[in-house]
C-alpha cells in the first residue's frame, strides 16, 4: 500500500470514530436529560441494604364485628435510615385468650376466601375461629393515605402463597412512623373453648438502607 493511500486510510478511519464520538455524547446527551426511574433512585441513596421486616401488633374482640375500624398499628422507621417495602404486607392472626382456647396460638388468615371455614382440627371437631379484614397503609411523616379506600385482603402476602411483590418499591423516610389501619368486617370465635380475644400481627417485608 502506498503511503498516499495509507494516509487516506486512516483519515478515513478518524472521521469514523469522530462521528462515533458524537453520536456517543448525544447518547449520553439524551441520558442526562432522562429523569431517573424510583427503582434508581433508592438505589443511588449511599448506605448499606439490610434486609428487615417491620412488624406490629393489635389485640381485637368481637365487639369490633361488623366493619369497626381498629387503632392504628404503628411501625417506627429508625432515624438510622429510611426503609424501603419492597412487598405486600404479610397479615395474619391467632387466638390469644383464653390461653385454655380450643385454637389458642394457632396462625390463621385474615379472609375466608378461599378457605371458607379456615378450618383447624379441634378437640371433638368443633368449627374453628375465622376473621375478614380489609387495611389501609398511611405514611405517618407525610400523613398521606397510600390508597383512596380500604385494601381487600386479596392484596396481602397469604402463608399459603408466594409473596406479592409492590410494583414499584416504596420508601420510607427516617423516623417516620407507618400506621396500619384494620377494619374488622367479620369476626367469629368457635371452639369448644372459645376464643375471646385474638391477636393480628402485620409484617412490612423489605429492607433498612444504613450507614455503618
């Protein structure tokens, strides 16, 4: 090849990898211009990921039958860092009182559907204990509702069921203070000892963001 050649060669080469540069730096142009997605967000927040559950508890009677609204259940963030919920609340209940209860400390769901009866075998086959709940979630440091109406129960994490992950995780800034509301729609206590009392426990399955 002669020199001459040579030489139109590599013009020819530069101007192609000039023209690749500028098609990069419009990429990253267009980039830069591109507002980061939620999931980006929380992730370009510096701090070490721990897995956690946010848990509460609440006692309930069946004076609460028939669509009574519980206290709230509250969950405090730790100042530490702020929490992100990556999963529907995981939802659950058991027979507390009397400790002589035919179905005393036994888990159950907090719907009849699909388990009509959420039946447990019992001494002398007596018809167990069952609840239906709808919720609410309300972050506490915005005092914002995270829904318009109350949750059915068709959206929670069921023991028999693989978890239901959020659409989008939701953050939770530090020291805030999560409330979850219960309306009890229907409660009935069975048993040939029955229950008087049960316990509801919420679970927020997620993770702290921390600086250790």
């Amino acid at each position: 090849m002669s020199i001459e050649a040579f030489v139109r060669k590599l013009a020819s080469e530069n101007q192609s990898l000039r023209n690749d540069i500028t098609n990069l730096h419009s990429a990253v142009a267009e980039l830069m211009k591109k507002p980061r997605s939620i999931t980006e967000e929380i992730d370009a927040i510096p701090g070490r990921r721990i897995n956690y559950t946010l848990s509460g508890t609440q006692t309930f009677t069946t004076t609460q039958d028939g669509g009574v609204r519980g206290n709230a259940i509250s969950m405090l963030v730790s100042q530490d860092g702020p929490f992100v919920m990556t999963h529907y609340p995981v939802i659950g209940w058991r027979p507390s009182l009397p400790t002589t209860a035919t179905n005393f400390g036994r888990w159950r769901p907090v719907t009849t559907f699909p388990i009509a009866a959420q039946e447990a075998a019992a001494t002398g086959g007596v018809s167990s204990d069952y609840i239906d709940i709808s919720y609410e979630i309300v972050d506490g440091g915005s005092q914002r509702n995270l829904q318009n109406l109350t949750v059915t129960p068709g959206l929670i994490n069921r023991f028999d069921n693989a978890p239901i992950a959020f659409p989008v995780p939701t953050l939770f800034a530090p020291n805030t203070s999560i409330s979850i509301f219960i309306t009890y729609q229907n409660i009935v206590f069975g048993g040939s000892t029955a229950t008087t009392e049960g316990t509801l426990q919420v679970d927020l399955p997620g993770y702290r963001i921390v600086n250790l």
